[in-house]
C-alpha cells in the first residue's frame, strides 16, 4: 500500500523539484544580470577614478622632483591611461582572459617604472637607489581601483602577482653590479663597524627587510579587500533576489498593494482576527437567485455580515422570485 501512494505521489514530488529547480535557476540567472550590471558599473567608476588618481600623480611628479626627466614618467602615465580604457571595453562577468591579461600588464608596467632607472636621468646611480624612493605605494592606487571592479578571486590574484612582481624585480636589483664601488667604500669608512646603518643608507642594498614588510602588508591588505568584495557582492545576489520576489509579487497585486506589503515584517500566512466592514452591491438583476454570502473567520467560525444586510438579501431574492413568475406566465 505504502509503494502505491508513493507512486502515485511521485509525479507530485517530481513537479515540485521542477518548480524549486526552476525558481532557482532563475534566481540564479537575475542574480547574474545584477552582477553584469554591477560589473559595468564598477568598470566605470574605476576608470574614472584612474583617470583623476593620474591627473593628480601627474600634477604630483614635478612638485617632488622639478627636473625635465620628469617627462617620461608623465608619458608613462598615459599608457596606464590606455591600459584603463582597453579594461573597460573588455571587462565583462566570469573569467576574461583579456581583461586579466591587461590587470598583469598593469602590474608589470609599474613594476617596470619602479625599479627600472630612468633613461633621461642625468646621474648614474646604482639600479638599488630605485628602491630607496618607496614608490611601492603606488600599488595600492591599481589595487583600489580593482576593489571596484573586480570579484574578490581577482583582487586576490592581483596580491599575488604583486608579490611575485615585486620579488623578480629584487632579484633583478640584487643581481646588478655595483657602478661606484669608490663611492661605496668611501661610506663603508666613514660609518664604521654600524652595519645595519650601512645597509640603510648604502646605494647598493637593498634593505630586504623593508621589501619584505611591503609585500607582507600589500598581501593583507588585498586579503582584507577580497572579503570586502565579497560580503559586498553577497549582499547584491541578496538584494536582487528580493527585488525578483518583488516583482513578481507585482504580477498579481497592484504597485500601492505591493508598497504597502514590503513595508510590513509580519508574514503573510499568520492567521488573525480583524474587524473588517463589506459592502454587498447587486449589480445585475437577472436569471437566477442571489446566493446569501458567509464571512469565513480566521477560527474557522462562519457569521452573515449583520441582520440587516441579510434582511436585505432575502428580500432580493424574493424579488427575483417574483419577477422570474411574471416573465413565466407571460
């Protein structure tokens, strides 16, 4: 008996797991349209953004340094520029090849600016000298602007690709000769038996606890933002499946209903007392007989509206009986 009303019950069961899947996959699918959307968006923004931070480091390079070689660090600018504009034609949801490809030439490119010297400098200093500037700082404009964009998987990535970035950058540094060993020796002598001193203000070290703690803090950072991102994007799938239940609660209710159903935290399905006030309006008067109306109750109980309504009733259906009778006999 149990296997034949569960086999009965099994086309039931199965229209039911339908129905679950098929709500959620278009849940799903809304919540992929918010992102799309919120993707385009944040592209936006942080092309905006990249565009001002440049203007304003543009602005910035001949305040610290008013020297000519200057301008080719300013070119250089525009190339982070062009860099920008190539994400936000390509920037789409899930994995981009291109949109990453071009999120690693950025990285490259200021890694590159960073610790290469430059070629219209008039001194000839050691490539270590680079280091000393603490122009690692300017990572964090490129990672801001990918909390913006990006999912938190990405901004992530561009953490590590810093690091690595940044460590074959070191290496290249470290494996440089020394262009003015007189010069290193002669501050060799002149500090004495104070190494660590030595190894601050040398122009060939490279302080590798400092390059260290860089990339120690930039991870944590980028972790930090990552669950950012995160929580933010979670909240977007939240608040787009709210929005699809609200539309289509909106398919069966008028928009002042709905309005005024959202702002209420009680749930619909509570059973509740309430005074409630009817009217009855008999529209048309013709062939059959008006049926007399209960009012179910939230306790099951049943009642007529009030005496008089039901007086009223009674004498509406007696009417109708005796117009039904005089159309018959005549």
């Amino acid at each position: 008996m149990t296997t034949l009303v569960e086999r009965l019950d099994l086309p039931a069961a199965l229209l039911r797991a339908r129905s679950r899947r098929d709500t959620k996959t278009d849940t799903v699918q809304f919540a992929q349209a918010a992102l799309a959307a919120a993707k385009q968006e944040g592209l936006r923004l942080a092309v905006r953004a990249r565009y001002v931070a440049l203007a304003v480091i543009a602005c910035l390079l001949p305040i610290i340094n008013p020297a000519w070689e200057q301008l080719y660090y300013v070119a250089l600018l525009g190339l982070f520029a062009l860099i920008g504009w190539a994400q936000a034609r390509v920037g789409r949801v899930g994995v981009s090849r291109p949109e990453l490809a071009l999120l690693f030439c950025d990285l490259a490119l200021l890694t590159f600016v960073i610790v290469g010297p430059n070629p219209f400098g008039s001194g000839h200093w050691p490539a270590a000298m680079q280091l000393h500037f603490g122009n690692f700082i300017y990572f964090f404009v490129l990672l801001s602007g990918a909390t913006l964009a990006y999912s938190w998987r990405t901004v992530i990535a561009l953490g590590t690709w810093t690091s690595a970035l940044w460590i074959i950058g070191i290496a290249w540094v470290w494996w440089q000769p020394d262009r003015d060993p007189a010069l290193t020796a002669r501050i060799a002598a002149a500090i004495g038996s104070d190494h660590r001193l030595f190894q601050l203000i040398s122009p060939n070290s490279i302080v590798f606890g400092e390059r260290i703690q860089e990339i120690v803090v930039f991870m944590i950072v980028a972790v930090t933002l990552a669950v950012a991102v995160r929580r933010s994007n979670d909240l977007l799938i939240r608040h787009a499946a709210v929005e699809r239940e609200r539309g289509n609660l909106a398919r069966y209710f008028s928009p002042n209903v709905v309005e005024e159903l959202s702002g209420h935290d009680e749930p619909l399905k509570q059973v509740r007392t309430q005074n409630v006030a009817v009217l009855f309006v008999d529209m048309h008067a013709g062939r059959g007989r008006a049926h007399l109306a209960r009012i179910p109750r939230a306790d099951g109980a049943g009642g007529f509206p009030s005496q008089r309504h039901a007086g009223q009733i009674s004498r509406r259906r007696a009417d109708g009986d005796l117009r039904h009778a005089v159309r018959r006999k005549g």
